[in-house]
C-alpha cells in the first residue's frame, strides 16, 4: 500500500546491537527490494539468527530459495495467501526444497473477499499438505466469526486439537482453551 509505505527502496540498518542475538527484517517483501542480495550479505556477516517479516511467495525463486538457506533463523519465514482464488501450491513446494515446514509461517487474510468455506479451506491445506502452520488475520476484528476463527487457528494447542467445525459448534466454556485453563488454574 503505496499511500501508507511508500515506494520500494532499499535502506540501511538501523539501530542494530553489535552483541545482540538476533535481528529483525522489518520488510513485508524482502526480495522486491532491488538490494536484496547485498541485504543477504550484510545478514549472513552479522551472524546473528534473523527475523524475517515477509516474503511474497507468489515470487518467490530457486536464486531467493538459495539466499534463505544462508541465514539461521529466529522465528519463521512469514509468507501470505490472502486470495483465496490464487493457488500458491508450486511456490510453497518450492519453497520447501529450501527450508524446512517449521522455518515457514503462512498468514492467511479472512473475511476481505472470502467465504468462510474458502478461508477454512487455506487454513486446512497449508496445515494438512505441507506442516506449515497457518496464522489468521481477520479483515473485521468486530466480526464474531473472524475473531472465532483466528482464535481457533492462531492457537497451536487448540488448532491441533479439534477441526474449525467442533470448535465453532463448542461453546466456548468447553472449548480447548478453556479446558486447559481450568486445568492450570487447578493445579494451583
């Protein structure tokens, strides 16, 4: 969004800890910048594991697959299927030739200009086919649905612990979170 990011252009690093840890890329597309492999360099000279906010998959390329594989990583590789009508398939298979599904967190757009159907669908394909775990952003944070679901999915424990129908059909004093928080609070 070009009114409130502005134009693609490549900056230099800022306020970085030379005895930090670790780094945060703070770029939602990090291979559109026209620097991108000298910002590799730059990466892998640190030494530092790194943070890598955003790669547009639907680009994504065996020369960018190479440069990830030099990196070591702090949190997941984020990616994003926000349209639900365009199949990312042969990227993330790509993709995963390079990093491994735990190195991979895909963000998933709902409620924009998808059905519910359609959202579950990205949410269950991502998961089920490659082991990459979805992360819901809800277009209308108001939406009783949309906050339902990315309750539901942006929760590991409950995500892996009933389907998307169970969970929306379960009231939620019953659900999982609920359950494993009775059973915390008991054991107090």
């Amino acid at each position: 969004m070009r009114q409130k990011e502005g134009y693609i252009h490549p900056v230099e690093p800022k306020n970085l800890n030379p005895n930090g840890k670790w780094v945060r890329v703070q770029d939602n597309n990090f291979f559109a910048n026209p620097n991108w492999r000298s910002a590799i360099d730059y990466l892998v000279d640190l030494g530092q594991k790194v943070d890598l906010q955003g790669v547009d998959v639907r680009l994504f390329n065996r020369e960018q697959g190479e440069a990830l594989q030099k990196l070591k990583f702090k949190f997941p590789v984020k990616i994003g299927w926000d349209n639900p009508r365009q199949n990312i398939d042969d990227k993330i298979e790509l993709m995963l030739e390079y990093l491994k599904p735990n190195q991979i967190e895909c963000y998933i757009l709902i409620g924009y200009w998808s059905t519910e159907q359609e959202d579950v669908y990205r949410i269950e394909h991502i998961w089920d086919n490659y082991k990459i775990h979805p992360f819901v952003m809800p277009y209308n944070k108001k939406s009783a649905y949309q906050r339902g679901i990315a309750r539901w999915c942006n929760n590991k424990f409950v995500f892996k612990s009933c389907t998307w129908e169970v969970y929306k059909n379960t009231p939620y004093s019953e659900t999982p979170i609920s359950s494993r928080r009775k059973a915390r609070e008991g054991s107090k």
